[in-house]
C-alpha cells in the first residue's frame, strides 16, 4: 500500500516539478510585455502586447500590410521597412528581397516577431486598407469551375479601390479546416458602385479557401474581408494596351475595362482571354458589350482545346500565340501591357513581351497563385 | 554502479563509430530518413540532438539514481525518461526562441521531432543496463549524438550527391535511401568487434 502511494507521490511530484518549471519558462521567455510600434516617423503610434508576429500585431491595430498567403511566408506581399528593433533577418525572408531592399531594411513583417519596440515605415496607401464586415448578395456559377461571389459592404459602408486591385477574404474555420485562413481574390466590379464588390473564385481542389466558398457559402450569410490591395491597376497614360487573361483572371481586367468605360475612354486595347474550351469562357456578353461602348476594345477569346464536333471560328492554341503573331508585325515598342492569371502563362508572356521590346517598366501583372 | 571495462574516452568512440546507435542499433530511424535530403537539414538536426542527447542522459542519470533508485521505483523509468526529455526539449525551443532567432530558425522546427526520437530514450536506458557512472553517460551521451549526426551527414551527402544520378525509376526516393542506409550499416559492421560493448 505505502508503496503504491509512494510511486503515486514521486511520479506526481516529478510531474508537477516539471510543470512549474515550463509555466515558469513561460513566463519568464515568452512574455514580453508592451511594445510600441511607431509608424512613418510617429505618423501613427501603436501600443500593444508583444510577442507576435509583426503582421499580426498591425491588423489588430487597424493597419493592414498586403498579403496573399496569410502570414505564412510565402508570397512576399507584406514588406514593409524596419527601421530599428527588427533583428537579423530571417532565412525565410531572404529569397524575397531583392538586394536594394536588403540594404534599406525592407523586411517581411509576417517574419518579424514584435519583441520589443520597432520604428517602421510603410506606403501611406496602406492607411486607406480597412476591414470589412460584408453580406453575400449573390452567388453564380459562371462556369464549372468559376464561380461569382457578390457582396454588400456593411461595415464601412464603401471602399475606394482602383480597379485591378485585390481584397483578402477571411476564411472562417470549417469541418476540414481548422484555423481561420485568408486568400487574395481580385475585384471584378467595375468603380461605380463602390458599396458592393463581386469577386471570381476558381475552385482548386482541396483548396482551404475555394472549397469554402463553392461548397459551404451561402447567399445572406456574413462575411470579412480587407482591402484593397495591390499595385496592378490602370496607368494614366495614351499607350496601346495588351490584356492577357487566364482563367479568374480575367476579373481584375473586367474592372478595369468598366473603369475605362466609365471614363469614355478611346485608348486602343485587346484582350486575349485564354481558356481551354467554349464551356470555361465566361462574362462574354459583359466583353462583346464593352466592344461597343469602347471604341478602341476589341476581346479575342482564345481556346486551347476545341473539342470535336464543335465549331470554333476564333483563335486557337496558347493565348500567347495571336500576341505573338501580332507583335511580329507591329512591334512590342510603346505598349503596354496587363496580365492577371496562372503564374506559368504569366512568365512566359512577360518573357515574349521584352522580347518584341516592351519595357519591363511597361508591363504589369498579378499572379494567382 | 561503475562499469569497469571502458574508460569514458573509449565509451565516446565506441558510441560514435563501433556501437553507432543508428547504424547498429538502428535507433532514430525516422528521422534519419525523413531529414537527411540535405546537408544543411542533416547538420541542424544532428546538432539538435547530440545536444539533446547529452543533456537528457545527464539529467536521466540524476532522476534515475537519485530518485527512482532510493525510492524502489525503477519500474516507472520509462516514462519517466519520456517525461524528463520531453519537458527539455520544450524548455530548450523557449529559451532559443527567445534569445536566439538565428538557431530557432535552424533548428526549431527540429526540436519536436526530437521529443520523441527513440535513439535518446535509448541512451538513457542503455546507461542504466550497461551500468555507467555520470561520466561514462555524458561520455556516451555525447558519443551517441556525434555518432547519430555522422551517419545523418553522411546520408544528408550522399542523397544530394543522389540527386543528380540516374536511380532507376523504381528505386527513386525511399526505396534508395533505404538501400543507401542498409550500405551504411555494413560499412560501419567493418568496426564492429573492436570494442566489447555488450
Ligand atoms: C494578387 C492575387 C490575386 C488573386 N486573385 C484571385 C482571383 O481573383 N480569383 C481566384 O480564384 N484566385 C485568385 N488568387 C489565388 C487565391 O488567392 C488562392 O491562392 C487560391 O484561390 C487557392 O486558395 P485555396 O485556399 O483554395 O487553396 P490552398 O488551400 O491554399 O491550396 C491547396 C493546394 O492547391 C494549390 N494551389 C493554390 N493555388 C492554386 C491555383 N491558383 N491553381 C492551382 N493550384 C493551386 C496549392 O499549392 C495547394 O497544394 C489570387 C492570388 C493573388 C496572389
Ligand atoms: S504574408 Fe505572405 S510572405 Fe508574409
């Protein structure tokens, strides 16, 4: 009997040892009180509790620093300049800084830990990112894949995005996924009605995000969001355009499209939207009437794959071949160009484009993915 | 409790080349073949664990004969043992963290694959059967680590020089690295003899 409890005794002590000193360890390593982050040379002043991820500790404090993976480390949106307490740099930081960036302290703040108090700088446009509380007005099927989601916004009531730009969604957790995730989507709606937003969702299979919204989301339900983000919108200028579209991404390009509309604009451009059969093309009657309300426009749908039977009198093959085709013949010099869609398709035309002499500085893109 | 045979300068030999507790006990496989694609990863692990390994053994030492013993309550070692690891290891991912960002990143994400590599519950129970004073478990305990990381490295070069060689498709991937680790074992049975470890 004493024995037993003799073992009971030590085994509950030794537990018990090693529990106070881990809370200890807890304590004393993991705390680290209040930080404050100061913005843009005071700009704006932030005191809060410290320990966490740079990123974070800014959104909960009402700034919103762009990224499309979340915090995971992975697309290099979330730069942001670390003037003092920052630390070294990370390992995972450095494939995303180029070398000026390296030198000016340009750091990923989804890598900087807050551990103690930081002077930072950032863009003044991020003051204009917000959170969004918003209500699902409309869901539509635009192909098997491709699926329109339209949203209200609630709470502010409007956002001033330029068109091209992005918002993050904020994925609750769901059965299958655990943690709430948040994913970049473009916005396909034009810039007249900026109290609503409509997003184009490609399903990924398994994806976190996409599975969400094709399968579980409904029409009325509340969602978040923050935006806008990014730096792929229209440039003020008379250059010829070159719109390349895969897949979704053709909604930033709508956007801007309707921008243009909006402004009677007569600026030349085409856009080369590239699917793989009639059945994946979308928004086409939305295209055909821009062509009339646009002087310039003109869309050309180009199909990868035409099944049999089926009539097709358009353009085959990659999008990338009619561009090819037309450059051959005009030139790259003085256009421009707008890409948005599949990161493949995405470098293999950047690289077409500086081929034919279209500057670097001349071509814009976002890549999903 | 003093195993007369082998000073500690020879146990820590014998644990790293003759007796090498991966490749003759075949102890903290897992790891072994899910780390060791690259040398870097090999490195970082291998340190994570010959530190882990000493400190552990130390301290298992200490419990062990100092509590289980006077308290007749051998029979609780293994999850002692367990227990006692496992706390370290997260104590050691705290302070890191904390004061160094650098080896956090090196070797964080290794530490809890650590808490339950079967190779440092193995050294804490080979001490005790083998009957080693404290400085013949620290002796063995480093040995064991530098050993563990020998074989690691060794497989972590030998894959990236893998790579780039023309594996017959079948083979590609585990199946190879099995067969490289099997290799490995024999060469090191060249030692084995040297030194009577029981
Ligand atoms: C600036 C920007 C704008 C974007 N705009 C849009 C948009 O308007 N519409 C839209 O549908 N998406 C858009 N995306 C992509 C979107 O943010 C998500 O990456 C995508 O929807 C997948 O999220 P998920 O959570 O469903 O998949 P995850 O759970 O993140 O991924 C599941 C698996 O699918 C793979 N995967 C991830 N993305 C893709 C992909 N695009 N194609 C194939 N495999 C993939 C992952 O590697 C992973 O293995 C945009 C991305 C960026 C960076
Ligand atoms: S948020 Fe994507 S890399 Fe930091």
């Amino acid at each position: 009997m004493i024995e037993i409890l003799v073992g009971l005794a030590a085994m509950s002590g030794l537990t018990a040892v090693l529990a106070a000193l881990l809370e200890a360890a807890d304590f004393w390593f993991l705390d680290y009180g209040e930080v404050v982050v100061s913005i843009n040379e005071g700009e704006k002043e932030i005191t809060a509790k410290g320990g966490g991820k740079l990123l974070d500790l800014l959104a909960d404090n009402g700034i919103f620093i762009p990224s499309a993976c979340g915090g995971r480390g992975s697309c290099g949106l979330c730069k942001v300049r670390v003037l003092s307490g920052g630390g070294m740099v990370l390992p995972t930081e450095t494939p995303y800084l180029s070398p000026e960036e390296a030198k000016d302290n340009t750091r990923l703040s989804c890598q900087v830990k807050a551990r103690n108090d930081l002077a930072i700088r950032i863009p003044s446009e991020y003051f204009n990112i917000k959170r969004f509380k918003a209500r699902v007005e409309s869901l539509a099927n635009l192909t098997e894949t491709n699926r329109e989601v339209r949203m209200k916004l609630l709470d502010p009531t409007e956002m001033n995005f330029k068109p091209g730009q992005y918002v993050q969604l904020l994925v609750p957790p769901y059965k299958g996924s655990p943690e709430s995730v948040s994913r970049a989507y473009s916005i396909a709606s034009g810039p007249e009605d900026k109290s609503s937003v409509s997003l184009v969702i490609t399903r990924v299979p398994q994806g976190l995000a996409t599975t969400w919204v094709h399968d579980i989301l409904a029409e009325g339900d509340e969602i978040e969001l923050s935006g806008p983000y990014g730096k792929f919108h229209l440039r003020d200028t008379d250059a010829e355009m070159i719109m390349v579209a895969t897949g979704s991404g053709l909604a930033p390009i709508l956007s801007i499209l309707l921008q243009m509309a909006l402004a009677k604009s007569h600026r030349k451009a085409t856009l080369y939207f590239g699917t793989k059969t009639t059945g994946d093309l979308f928004y086409t009657d939305q295209l055909k009437e821009l062509e009339g309300r646009l002087p310039g426009f003109r869309f050309v749908p180009v199909l990868s794959n035409v099944p049999e039977g089926e009539t097709w009198d358009g353009e085959t093959g990659m999008v990338t071949d009619p561009i090819k085709r037309k450059l051959e013949k005009e030139g790259g010099e003085g256009k421009e160009a707008y890409l948005c869609g599949n990161p493949f398709m995405i470098n293999a035309a950047v690289k077409m484009f500086m081929e034919y002499g279209i500057s670097e500085d001349k071509i814009f893109y976002d890549k999903f993915g | 409790m003093e195993n007369p045979v082998l000073s500690a300068q020879m146990i820590f030999f014998a644990a790293v080349f003759t007796n090498n507790i991966l490749l003759a006990n075949f102890l903290g496989m897992c790891s072994f073949l899910a780390i060791s694609r690259d040398l870097k990863s090999s490195i970082g692990l291998g340190m994570a664990v010959t530190f882990v390994m000493t400190v552990t053994t130390a301290i298992n030492f200490v419990v062990y004969y100092y509590i289980l013993v006077p308290l007749n309550l051998i029979h609780f070692r293994f999850i002692v043992f367990i227990i006692v690891i496992a706390a370290f290891v997260q104590l050691v991912e705290m302070i890191i963290e904390r004061y160094s960002p650098l080896l956090y990143m090196v070797l964080g994400v290794f530490l809890p694959l650590i808490t339950v590599n079967c190779a440092i519950l193995g050294v804490s129970l080979f001490m005790i059967i083998r009957e080693y004073s404290f400085i013949q478990c620290v002796a063995f305990g480093t040995g064991g680590g530098v050993g563990w990381t020998l074989a690691i490295v060794a497989m972590g070069g030998i894959r990236e020089k893998l790579k780039k060689a023309p594996v017959p498709r079948g083979l590609e991937g585990p199946g190879i690295t099995l067969v490289v680790a099997g290799l490995m074992s024999l060469a090191f049975m060249a030692f084995s003899g040297m030194i009577q470890m029981q």
